[in-house]
C-alpha cells in the first residue's frame, strides 16, 4: 500500500488552480465576443476635468470622450447684394438706367410717366414696351386695326402719329369701336434686351379726327424722353 505525500496534495492544489485560471479566461474572451457581435457599445472611457467654484476649490467633473460633441465652424454668409440704379459697377462704368417720359407743360405742371393725361378735348397716358422691330400695330397690341399712321416731328424726336381703332375681344359680345390716337417715339435699348423701346401716348376724344391730331400734336410738343431727374 502506498504512503499518502502531501507534496502530492499540493501539487494537485496548484493544478486545479491554473485549470480555474484557464476556464475563466474561456468565459472572459467569450463574453466579449458575444457582445461584439451583438452590437454593444463598447466601453468608454472618462477623462476627469477640472473647474474652479467661487470659493477658490476645484470641483472635479466627468467628461466622456466618446459622446463629446464635435464643434463645427460656423459658415459665414456674404451680405445680399443691394442693386441701386446708378451705382457704379465692377468695370466702373454707371448702371443703365431707364429713361423716363413726362409733360412739361407750359405754365410749369410736369405730368409724370404714372399720371394720367388730361389735354383740352384729349384723355389718356404714357405706355412704355420693348419691341423686335419698328411696328405700329405690335405696339398697339391685341383687337386693334391701324387706320392711319405718319412720320412727324417732334422737339424731342421723331415720331409716329397713329389713328388705331379697338375693339373688344369677342367672348364679350360687345361690337362697339374705340378710337385712340398715339404718338411712338422708338429708340435705341442699350441693355439690349430688345433692340428698341417704345415710348408711346395714347390718347381718347370724342372730337373729330382733324382737332384730335391737333391736339395731340400739342401735346407732343411738350412730351420729353430722358434719364429719371
């Protein structure tokens, strides 16, 4: 029969204790691949801040690295540009500005591209369009027929003296005739959005056709076309 040692016991000791050792590392790493694959957040770390209170102390604070909000600069916007009429522009050259059409009439009233004209028998106002091409009946616009139209001369330039009779569109189911009077003056569009713009008066009466042009005429006399004053 054999004599019980305790060496032997305790070599048998130490090696239960390296198998525990070695299965409780099996159980860690398996752990944590399970977490891995499982989509856990993986563990953060903490970094310890440190800010002063009124007293003087430190009071210590927890920041965590991970979740720390990233600061981004903020964009800067360039100010909306303000177009003024006028204003010199990048090649230092003036902006167009679009002329401007009034009466001038003899004892000082000025009636301004906006107002109504009223002239003895006459009524009416200005109208202003671009236009492709030197065309009275482009400028008179929709149920319109030119009647009549001639060349004359006026202080401020050529133009046109239109008789235009207007109809009303047919899903009215009016068939009355309107007689206008116009004088055109074209000139030139330097912006070159069309090659011209016309300036136009248009005028009413119920006088008969020979006073309406005379007085229109006059009219014209005191018609002025220029840059806005």
């Amino acid at each position: 029969m054999k004599r019980f040692s305790f060496s032997n016991l305790g070599i048998g000791v130490i090696a239960i204790g390296a198998l525990a050792a070695i299965l409780s590392y099996g159980v860690s790493q398996a752990e944590e691949g399970s977490n891995t694959q499982s989509g856990a957040a993986p563990k953060t770390h903490s970094a310890p801040t440190t800010t002063p209170t009124a007293s003087g102390d430190t009071q210590t604070k927890t920041a965590t690295l991970r979740d720390a909000p990233v600061q981004l600069p903020t964009p800067k916007t360039a100010p909306p540009v303000q177009a003024n009429a006028g204003a010199p522009t990048q090649t230092g050259q003036p902006e167009y500005q679009l002329p401007e059409q009034s009466l001038h009439l003899p004892d000082g009233t000025v009636i301004g591209k906006d107002e109504a004209i009223t002239w003895k028998h006459m009524h009416g106002g200005f109208w202003l369009m671009a236009t492709e091409n030197q065309s009275t009946a482009y400028v008179v616009g929709n149920h319109a027929t030119v009647t009549s139209e001639e060349t004359v001369d006026l202080p401020s330039g050529p133009a046109v003296f239109a008789i235009v009779e207007r109809t009303p569109p047919a899903a009215s189911g009016l068939q009355t005739v309107t007689q206008e009077y116009w004088l055109i003056q074209y000139k030139k569009d330097p912006r070159q959005s069309a090659p011209y713009l016309a300036f136009s008066i248009s005028m009413k009466t119920d006088a008969d056709p020979e006073t309406a042009k005379r007085e229109l005429l006059e009219v014209g006399n005191y018609w002025q076309i220029g840059p806005k004053s």
